[in-house]
C-alpha cells in the first residue's frame, strides 16, 4: 500500500486542476471534488500510517527527474512515521475545514476559486510533508507560501486584506532566503539533496561540525519564517484577515507546522550541532512567552488564537532545543496540536458566522445560542489549556517533562509559564465569548449542521489524540510511530511533574476566573499603565519593522524605480516609437509607388493587349485556316533551308 | 522496274502540287461548306498522289499502304463532315460559312 504514498499528494493536486477548469460547471460548484479527493487522500494515508504501525522501516521511492551539471534532482517519498502521522493530520484538519467551508463559504464570490486554492494547498502541503528530497520539499515549502497568500487575501476588495496577504508573503519570504541558503550549504556539504543520505552522512560524522551549524542555522531561518517564530512572528496575526475555516488549515494545523516538521525531518542535521540547538530552544522560549502575553491583550477572537499557535509552535521548536529527549514530545504536541487548535478556529468562526464580526467586545453569552459550538470550544481551550485528561495535557506534559530530565531549566520554567499564561488568555477568551450577556447587534444562532459535524469530529479528536501516548497508562504508540534512533525512546512519567504542570494551568484558569469572571468595560489589565501599552503596541516591533525597514526600502526603491522608469524605460519606448514611425512612413512609400505601380502596370498592359488582340479573333474559320497554312508554309520553307 | 515505261518523278509532283493549292485556295476562299469539304478532299488526293509517286519511284510498298489509309480516313472525314453540314444546315438554314460565325467575339 505504501508504494501508492505519492497518489496523496497528486489526488489533491489534481483536484486543484480539475475545479479550477471544471468547478463552475459542476453540481456544488467545485467542493464535492475537493473534498472526495482530500478523503480518498485521508483513507490513503491511513493505510500509510497503518504500514508504519505495524513497524515498517522509512520506505523511499525516488524516480530521478533531470540532471544539470552536478545537480541532480529526483521526485520521490520518503515515508517515516513522522510523515505518515503528517499525512494524516494534514488530509483529516483539511477534510474538516473542507466540508465546514461549505457552510461557512456558501455564497461567497470566489466560492469555487476558494475550493481549489484549498486543494492545491493541501497538495503542496502534502508533497512538503513526503518529499524525499529538499528540493522537492522547497517545491511544496513555497507553493504553501503562495497558497497562503491568495487564501489570506482572498476578499482582496478591502485593503487591509491584501495588506495582510503582501505582509505574510513578504515576512515568511524573509526567511525562506536563508532556507534557500541553507538547501545550498547543505547540498554542497552532502552532494546530495536526499533527505535520507543526508542523515546518514551526518550520523556517520562525514560532514564537518562547522557546516552542519550553519547549515542548520540557515534552514531554521525558514522554519522561523514559516512557523511564525521571533522575530518573524508579525505576519501571522494579521494572516487573520483571511477566511477562518483558512486559518484553521493553514494558519494553526499545518502549513505553520511546516517550519517544526522541517526541523524535525532534518533532525539529524539539528541535533548534530549543539549551536543550532541551544538557538532553536532559545527562539522557542521567547516567542512562547511573547506570543502568550500578546494573546493576553487582544480583542479579536480570532488574533488571540493566532498569537496562542505562535506560542504553541513555539513550545514544539522549544521541544526539539531539548535534542533527542525532546523530539517525540514536540512532535507529539504538533499532533494534537493540530486538532485543538483547529477545531477552536472553526468554532471562532462559527460564533463570527453567527454574529458578524470578530470583537471579543460585541459577543458574550453566547453559550445560550450556540450550545454545539460552546461545548467544543471549550473542549478545544481545555485541551489547549492542558486540562487532564485532555489532548493538550499529555503532549504538554511531555515536553516539560523532557525539558526537566535533561536539564534546561530555561525551557522548563519558559514552557510552565506559558502553560499558565495559555490557561489564562484560553479563559479569558471564553468568558468573554460565551458568558455573560450578549453584547452585540446581531441575532445569533447555532451554525448549520455541515459546519457543526466537523466541530464534532475534532472536538472528540481534542479529547482522544492524547491517549496514543498517554505515557501514565503505559501507552507509548505515538512514540513508536515517530522517533528518532531505532528504538523509541520513553520518559518514565512523573505524578509529581504533571501536578506542577496542572498546577500551572489550574492558576491560570483561576487568574482568568478572578479577572473576567464578570465583565467590565475596561479590561483589568489595563491596570498595568504603560506595560500594558508596551504589549499593546505589539513590542513596537511592527512599528519597528515598518518605519526601520519597509519605509526606507521601499521609499528607495521606489524612487530608483521611478527614475529608471523616467528615463530608461520612457526614453526606450520613446526611440522605439521614433523608429517605428520612421520605418511605417518608409513602407508606406514603397507600397504606393512600387507595389501599387507593379499592380496597376499589370492591368493595364493587360488591358491594352487584350484590345489588339482581339481584332484578330473574328470568327472566321477561313482566315484561321489563312494563318494555319501560311504558318505552315513558313515553317516548311524554314525546315527546308535550314536542313 | 523499267525507268523507260514510268512517268518521271518531278511531273508527278508539280502535278501534285498545283492539286494540291487548288484544294488550299477552295478551302480558304470557298464559302460554301459542301465545296470546303470538297477542296479538303482533293488535298489529300495530291498528298495521296505524292505518296504513291515516291512508292514506286523507291520501290517501297510502305507508301501505297499509307495512301490506302489516307483514302479510308478521308472517306470518314467526308461522312462526319457532311453530316456536319447538314445538321448546320437544319439548324441555321445556310451552308455559308461566313455565317457560321456563333463563335466570335
């Protein structure tokens, strides 16, 4: 079964092609496709993760594609456990945005356009997620991007959208610059962009320490851009602007995961370098804490669960700082990650559905209204929140766990604080969403059901997905999906960890109970004065970014394009107009006289032999018969004298 | 073959030739389409005339054969030519042919 592992990718794909051409066309204008490929797609992966369940080695199946000096390039998947769990997060969280989008789409200007922009998502998502090498993985890496872009953007017709699209693109295109760099460093150190010899290669020690450093540096760049991390974090937020089911796939379950699968699926290259490590921890640590406390302060539902993915991903790249230990837990967090998270964006938008708007401010009691979204909002909080025994629980646990056996208290204490601050700003959300009175304009209601089935399905994913490792009961087979090393490696679970850890997340809620319990106007944390303006304005790093990078870069090229435009680009046009009419003036000439004279000449010498002519034409056999027998007598008296 | 007991050469084909331009002028200045097809006859006879000289004058038999043949095809051309003239004749009640003129311009 796992030599189909490449039709996962492809069915989307060509569902992509299929509705752009044929979407308008057919019955449900597009979606049905999309989502019957995105399944079969799921129901393959399945059997992919099956084969590994039941402890197949990575299967690699590389075709090569073309050769250009020594760049050798192949199309192939490589399939671990750690792709396989992939393929079936990314298939099943696109299944349900999918067949959510059709409720929470339905009417929408570019509704066909939509769909297929979410298939070729989840294609290229697909293709980053099997890729056997690193250039295929870029392939897949930037199409992500630009899916992205079109998917933010996609009601374009309000500035602030297609602001938000260009400032995503822009930002995560930030990072893949070095990525690039780090492909090439990589490429050139190994002379193969195989993902598998490349690991080979570095575990037997065949490439230099120094290399693999920056390599690994240049290739978290990218993971830094595309999974939001300090100091590239700011685009996300205002990815926002996109449609929420969108936010759901690509900007909480996975194309944002992308950057911790990279690091993951490179491990070897991570890991062999302290540097690199000790720099993934240490990007993780601050973006958790930062992103953690900017969801404190938002009013956007919608923004708080952005900068809530941000601090998340953040605890996965601070799960792989921690080297070996750390790597199954943080990938274990980016799989139930995945489901919580995108199960609160879809429940965000079904309350944004109902009530028309994304302030925290004009919602409230809503619980009464919308009971099926309520609950699985909760749900997804309580699993985020690391409630026991709940999904975010054990895989948060495990990566504070891991961070205190191998000894980064740093990690450690920055991974508690964060459990409690995601307590706090996940009650905090709540509250003001669900209790309380109903603060707005609008007349809302329970969302129809093809929005609240998905809703289900990941709400009953939030409380299940953490007992495939839920290391308390003895159950290790997530851990035996995906590791590093032929053998699994298991942390003896700790009663007395995981009581900090709920200890953490219990004052968070109780902090959030004690500050929202009651709403107020004016939020309490205002209290804190100029902090609270501080984390307000974002750090000022958005300021920062804008009047210390883009203004005078773009004011620079922008005038320097103006000047070439001026003068270079003009002064061409201009000559080549100059030239043209100098050219037409001299044709014109040379049709009038010379053509038009050959043509009129002809008619007319036509016209006057024709007149003579035909005076000798008369009719008369006889005097035919006249030049027919002088002609011969001619030619007789010729023949004759010239013989 | 006795030289003494045969005509010569040359009166045959002085004769031949005066037939022969007797037949071109009623040809070219007859009007008449019976008398044209006249003239045409005795045409062929001068050639016929000419062929059977030089056969007997060479001593070759090609020659009489070929005027047999010239005799065959002209009496032909007489039958086509004369059923010619009858249907004009029908048709456009002459047998002049300056007036047999559809053709012209």
């Amino acid at each position: 079964m796992i030599r189909f592992a490449w039709l996962v990718p492809a069915l989307p794909l060509v569902a992509f092609f299929l509705i752009v051409f044929f979407g308008k066309r057919t019955p449900g204008k597009g979606a049905p496709i999309g989502i019957a490929a995105v399944f079969a797609a799921f129901v393959l992966s399945l059997l992919v993760l099956s084969h590994v369940a039941g402890g197949g080695e990575p299967v690699e199946r590389s075709l090569p594609f073309f050769q250009a000096g020594r760049l050798e390039l192949e199309v192939g998947t490589r399939v671990d456990g750690l792709a396989a769990v992939m393929m079936v997060v990314v298939t099943l969280v696109s299944l349900a945005v999918q067949v959510y989008s059709v409720g929470y789409m339905h009417g929408d200007r570019r509704y066909t356009w939509y769909f297929a922009a979410l298939s070729l998502f989840t294609g290229s998502m697909l293709n980053l997620v099997v890729a056997s090498n690193l250039f295929q993985l870029l392939v897949g890496w930037e199409l992500v991007g630009i899916c992205s872009y079109l998917l933010i953007g996609h009601w374009w017709e309000e500035k602030e959208n297609s602001n938000a699209a260009i400032k995503a693109f822009i930002t995560t295109k930030t990072g893949d610059v070095p990525f690039l760099f780090g492909i090439f460093v990589l490429w050139l150190a190994a002379g193969t962009a195989n993902i598998g010899e490349i690991t080979e290669l570095v575990e037997h020690g065949e490439i230099a320490a120094g290399t693999l450093t920056v390599a690994a540096l240049l290739l978290f760049g990218g993971a830094i851009g595309k999974s939001a991390q300090f100091p590239l974090h700011v685009w996300l937020p205002d990815a926002m602007a996109g449609p929420t089911p969108v936010s759901a796939l690509i900007h909480a379950a996975t194309m944002v995961a992308a950057g911790v699968y990279l690091a993951a699926r490179l491990f070897a290259v991570f890991a062999a370098s302290a540097t690199a490590l000790s720099f993934v921890g240490a990007i993780g640590v601050v973006t958790m804490l930062i992103a953690a406390v900017l969801a404190l302060v938002q009013d956007d539902i919608k923004r708080v669960l952005a900068y809530s993915t941000v601090s998340q991903l953040a605890y996965m790249m601070a799960g792989l700082g921690l080297g070996e230990p750390g790597f199954t837990p943080s990938q274990f967090h980016l799989f139930t990650h995945a489901w919580f998270k995108a199960l609160l964006f879809l429940a965000a938008g079904s309350v944004i559905h109902a009530v028309h708007t994304n302030d925290m401010r004009a919602m409230g009691g809503l619980r009464r209204q919308m009971p099926v979204t309520f609950w699985t909002f909760l749900v997804g909080s309580a699993a985020l929140a690391g409630i026991f025994p709940l999904a975010g629980f054990w895989s948060k646990d495990e990566i504070i766990a891991a961070a205190w056996h191998s000894g980064h208290d740093l990690i450690f204490v920055g991974a508690l604080a964060t459990a409690a601050l995601t307590a706090l700003y996940m009650t905090r959300a709540v509250l003001l969403t669900f209790f309380g009175e109903y603060r707005g304009e609008a007349h809302p209601h329970e969302s129809p059901r093809v929005m609240t089935w998905p809703l289900l399905l990941l709400a009953a994913l939030s409380v299940g997905a953490g007992f495939l490792n839920a290391s308390a009961f003895g159950v290790h087979t997530f851990a035996e999906w995906v590791h590093v090393g032929p053998e699994a490696h298991v942390e003896p679970f700790s009663w007395a960890l995981a009581a900090v850890s709920l200890l953490a997340a219990g004052a968070g809620v109780a902090a959030g109970v004690a500050l929202y319990g009651r709403y107020r106007e004016r939020d309490p944390l205002r209290a804190a004065g100029p902090l609270y303006t501080f984390v307000e304005r974002k750090y000022f790093l958005d300021d920062l970014y804008l009047k210390g990078i883009v203004r005078p870069t773009a004011y620079t090229v922008a005038a320097a394009v103006n000047w070439t435009n001026q003068y270079i680009l003009d002064g061409l046009v201009n000559a080549a107009g100059w030239v043209a009419r100098r050219v037409a003036r001299l044709v014109d000439r040379l049709d009038r006289r010379v053509v038009d004279g050959a043509v009129n000449g002809v008619a007319f010498t036509t016209n006057v032999s024709g007149g003579l002519l035909r005076y000798i034409q008369t009719g008369n056999v006889q005097r035919y018969a006249v030049f027919l027998f002088v002609g011969v007598a001619v030619l007789a008296i010729l023949i004759t004298r010239v013989a | 073959m006795i030289a003494e007991a045969t005509i010569r050469l040359p009166f045959v084909l002085f004769f031949s030739a005066v037939l022969f331009a007797a037949g071109v002028y009623g040809v070219l200045a007859r009007r008449n389409a019976v008398l044209v097809l006249m003239s045409i006859e005795l045409m062929l006879n001068a050639v016929n005339l000419n062929l059977v000289a030089f056969a007997a004058r060479l001593g070759d038999l090609a020659g009489q054969v070929f005027a047999l043949f010239v005799i065959t095809v002209a009496a032909a051309e007489v039958g086509i030519g004369l059923a010619i003239v009858i249907l004009i004749y029908r048709n456009r009640e002459t047998i002049n042919v300056d007036e047999v003129n559809l053709l012209k311009w």
